[in-house]
C-alpha cells in the first residue's frame, strides 16, 4: 500500500484513501484505516472537527462521565488518528473528480488522488441569520436540543421552527425547561400529525404564530429575545434563557452535485451499507444522516464506512 509520503509527485500526493472532512465521522474512519496499514489522507475542511468544535459542553458521549468539551473530543480524536499514521491536513476540497479511478481531489493548496475515497463532510445547520445569533452560539443559542437539552433546566425556552425536528425539540425540551415558547413564521406548523397533535396538547408548550426572531439580547449569556409579528410589524420582548433554533440543516454536499446521487435535500445517497452511487465512493455521517446526527452515530458510521473501504480496496487487490 502506499504511504503517500514518497517519489514522483503522484506519488507523494496519492494515497490508498482519501477522507474528506473530520469530525467524528472523519476522524474515527481515519483512526480505522490507518490502523489497518492503509496509506491515510484527511482532508480537514473549513471548520476543522465539525459542528462540536462550536459546541462547549458534550455530556452525551460514551466514556466521559463527566462530560467533555468538543473542541477537546475532536482533538483526541486526531491525535489518535495521527497516532496510527494518518495524514491531516487543514485545507478545503474545491472539486472532486469521480468519474475515473484514481479520484481526482483538488484543495486550495494541492491536488491529490486516491484509489477510494470517504465523505465526511457532515451538515451544517440553518441559521435565523440575524447579527446577534453569532454572538450566542454556545452562550444560550443552540442548534440540537438532544445535545444541549439538560443545560437549561428550570429555564424559560423558545424553539424556532415549524417543522418535525421543532415539534421533537419543542417536547424534548418540556423535561428541562419552566417553559418552552415555540416561534413559528407561519400559522400553522408543517410537522407530521401525530408531532403536532404531542406539541399541541403538551401544557408547558405555547405557540407564537405570525412571528420571528428579530434580535436576542443579553451580557455574557442570553437573556431575552425580540420577535416581531410579520403582519402587524409589532414587536415584543420575551425573557428566555434559551434559543433553540430548529429549522433544518444543509448536508455540505455542493461540490458533489453531478458526480454522486443525492437525494432531494441534498444527502447523499447510500447503495448497500456504506457505499454511494460511485464505486470506491464512500460516505459517513450526518452527510447522509438526517435522522439521529448525533456525534456518537456519526463515530458509528465512520467505523463502519471505514471497514467497508478496507474489505473493498483488499478485494481489489485480490481480484
């Protein structure tokens, strides 16, 4: 196998795989294929370790009991990943070319190719974009309710959305919170029936139709909100210890579009296990996930996508 270390220039930039962003997903892949003596590229992307770089607290993760900090998670698991022989570098996929093997995979810096390669590029997601959100993120602010859920015990919360993942996070919260205000643009919800129905008739849930989010205030951590009502243009001010914003996620999967099937949101489809439409393409994680995307999950996926590329290169060299 190649150590993508040494000779020609294609050499020195081919590898045996190539994953493509970090995080859990990316990361535990290339823990595995390292391991397995597979000569190991990981390319980290814009935000090297992913979403829980942005996330302070992880209390969800096995083997912690006492909780760790996700930039300090995702640390561990590159230098563990290091450990065993990977290569990271931190630089941005601009365009793949699966077309032909050996892959083609260009960055800002370089130009690499692979015998297989391994989509780590999770989802990012969808923001209220109003200037203030950016200055809350982890201060009150929060994009996943499973994760940050127990922090805001007692407190009085609102969840923007309308859809199921608002309705699952709206009644979620109802363990943890005095109180949960959901703020929705329209008035009606789109979530599926039997998700309306639980929020509707939860008693620790209020609705706030006709609205959105126009500001958040407060010192070191969030302390209220201003929504204003989209026909009236009336606004108001609501104390809130909590802003959960759940209005869907995006998978990164731009620079894919025409050489892998995605499906209608943009997720990249899966044929069998962990493969995609390509051969020799594969895929971890939230990327494809848009049912649990949970940092645990994601690690499951890239283990197990990892596995995959391992018996698929070995059969090749067999056959």
């Amino acid at each position: 196998m190649s150590d993508g270390q040494s000779g020609s220039f294609r050499d020195r930039n081919h590898y045996d795989v190539i994953i493509i962003g970090s995080g859990p997903a990316g990361y535990t892949a290339g823990i595995y294929t390292s391991r397995a003596n597979l000569g190991t590229l990981i390319i980290s992307g814009t935000l090297p370790g992913g979403q829980l770089m942005t996330t302070s607290e992880v209390e969800n993760y096995p083997g912690f009991p006492n909780g760790i900090f996700g930039p300090e998670l995702m640390m561990n698991m590159r230098q563990q990943a290091e450990r065993f022989g990977a290569v990271i570098v931190d630089d941005e996929v601009l365009k793949v070319d699966f077309k032909k093997r050996p892959f083609i995979i260009t960055t800002h810096a370089e130009t690499y190719t692979a015998e297989a390669t391994l989509i780590c590029t999770g989802a990012s997601p969808r923001k209220l974009g109003i200037p203030a959100e950016q200055q809350f993120s982890g201060r009150g602010v929060s994009y996943c309710a499973t994760c940050d859920g127990p922090f805001f015990k007692g407190e009085n919360i609102i969840v923007v959305g309308g859809g199921d993942t608002a309705m699952e996070e709206a009644t979620f919260l109802t363990k943890f919170g005095k109180s949960v205000r959901v703020v929705h643009r329209r008035d009606s919800l789109r979530a599926s029936k039997i998700l309306q129905q639980k929020a509707l008739e939860n008693p620790k849930i209020e609705f706030i139709w006709n609205n959105v989010v126009a500001d958040i205030k407060g010192n070191n951590k969030i302390s209220n909100v201003l929504v204003k009502d989209i026909n009236t243009g009336k606004e108001r001010t609501i104390e809130t210890g909590g802003l959960f914003v759940a209005i869907g996620h995006e998978p990164n999967t731009a620079i894919f579009k025409g050489q892998l099937e995605l499906d209608d949101k943009g997720y990249i489809v899966l044929k069998q296990h962990t493969k995609t439409s390509v051969e020799g393409v594969f895929a971890a994680g939230d990327v494809h996930d848009h049912r649990y995307r949970q940092a645990v999950t994601a690690a499951g996926f890239g283990c197990m996508a990892a596995i995959d590329v391992e018996k698929w290169l070995s059969e090749r060299k067999h056959s």
